[in-house]
C-alpha cells in the first residue's frame, strides 16, 4: 500500500518508530540525489552519536535500560525495625545515532563539503537535551561557514529548531512542517523556506552545489512515499487510531475526513 496521504504521514512523526523513518528517508534521499549529481559530487551519509541523559530519554519516549532488583525481607531475632521490600533502579544513558547527508564537490583526491542535509529528530527539538545542545552548536556553526545548510523539520513535536526564526514566519499562512535552506558565504540572516500544511504535498527543494555549478532538485514526497512503501508502514499503523501528534480541531477534522475517503476508517 502507498502512501495514504498527499504529504507528510503525521502517523510516522510517532517518536516509537521516528528512528527507522529518519534513517529510511535519509538513505533514499541521498539516492535520489545521487541519481542527479554530476560526476565530481556525491551525496554521503554520515552519522551524529551522542549520549542522552536518562531523563531526557525517557522525555523521548524511547525505551531505556532498567536494571532492578527486589531486596529481601531478612528474619532477626532481636527487635530490629526493617523496611519493607523494594526496588533497586539504575536509569542507564542510551546512545543516539543521527545520520545526516553530506554533499562532497570531488577535485583530484580531496574534497569539500558544500551542503549539509538534516532531518530533525525529537531529540534536537527536545529542550535542554544533548542532542539539541549539539545540533544548534553545529548550526550556528554552519550558518558563517561556506558550506550551505538544509533542515528538514516534519515533526510537530518539540521545539521550533530551525535556524530561520519562527517570528519572522508569523504572518505567514497556517503551516506544519518547514525545510529552511541557507546558502554558505551568504548573509546568515537570509534563508529560504518551504512552508507545507499538512494538507499539501512535500516540496521539490533545490540543493546548492559550488560555485556556479546549478542547483539540484530533489522531490522530498517522492523519499517520503518510498519510505512508506519499502518500510512497510502500512502493515503496523493502525488508522483507527488518532493521530500520534498534536494537532488543531480543524487539522484533526481533516485527516479523519481524509482517511474515510481512503477507506481506512
């Protein structure tokens, strides 16, 4: 089954199965890319480990390591008060893993990195975790650099994280998902964006190449149908449940509306 939606799947925005949404897209999208590419680029995928604190794990919803033990009861003859029977509990730090796309412009055996491609995950938009902490330390970082910078937000949870503010997107048209590019060597005050309601299709975006080389464009609900399809998403959500995301009356009243359409409610 494909895609039942024009655009975004808010189904797949549940943080449980986010990981292996994020690592699909990511994979097909440097495909898609590399199938455009000219011969002296390539899109890589490279990978972000850190370690989150247990308490913005749990935060996450991602199941953590528990160690517990249960302390026994132990008999005296003397008239000693004990405790009653407890647990013992150990929240452990898990490990995160967040890939990422590199665009590489080859020239003999070096190479420069000109974009860098990112789909957010809840842990950059989770307040004071480590993966936020990390991700905007990068972005400010990129944002004076010469390589050029493409966020891909399509969760609704969390914080708003890409570097283009959200107050200088006030007045513009109810939206829910964004893509922010910012072009290396230009002001890091001017982006482009991409707004999309959740009603509409995901955008074909251009990805900056160097110099004057001419920008590639890539159709993000192309990736996103094909994580659907080879992920096998329709097997595992079920439509009769809510949405696992926020959403307005209005944006609810849709997507039951949608899926009645489509049969599946």
């Amino acid at each position: 089954m494909t895609n039942p939606f024009p655009g975004m799947n808010p189904y797949l925005e549940d943080v449980s199965r986010w990981a292996g949404v994020h690592q699909r897209f990511i994979t097909y999208l440097a495909d898609a890319l590399n199938e455009q590419l000219p011969e002296n680029y390539i899109a890589d995928v490279e990978e972000r480990l850190y370690i989150e604190k247990p308490e913005n794990v749990r935060r996450l919803l991602v199941p953590d390591v528990v160690v517990t033990q249960t302390a026994l009861r132990e008999t005296s003859q003397t008239a000693i008060a004990l405790a009653d029977p407890h647990l013992k509990i150990r929240l452990e730090a898990a490990p995160f893993r967040e890939p990422f796309i590199q665009i590489l412009h080859l020239h003999g055996e070096a190479h420069t990195v000109v974009t860098l491609i990112e789909l957010l995950s809840p842990s950059n938009k989770t307040p004071n975790s480590e993966g936020r902490t990390l991700y905007l330390n990068k972005q400010k970082e990129l944002l004076y650099s010469t390589t050029s910078l493409i966020e891909i937000d399509l969760l609704h949870w969390g914080e708003h994280t890409v570097a283009v503010p959200r107050s200088a997107l006030a007045s513009e048209p109810e939206w829910d998902y964004i893509v922010s590019l910012h072009r290396g060597c230009s002001d890091p005050y001017e982006f482009e964006c991409w707004l999309v309601p959740l009603e509409r299709r995901l955008p074909r975006i251009a990805v900056p190449l160097a110099g004057d080389d001419p920008d590639v464009v890539v159709d993000l609900q192309a990736v996103l149908n094909r994580v659907y399809a080879e992920g096998r998403y329709s097997r595992i959500v079920d439509y009769r449940k809510a949405p696992p995301v926020a959403l307005s009356e209005g944006k609810r009243a849709w997507v039951e509306g949608w899926l009645k359409e489509q049969g599946l409610r």
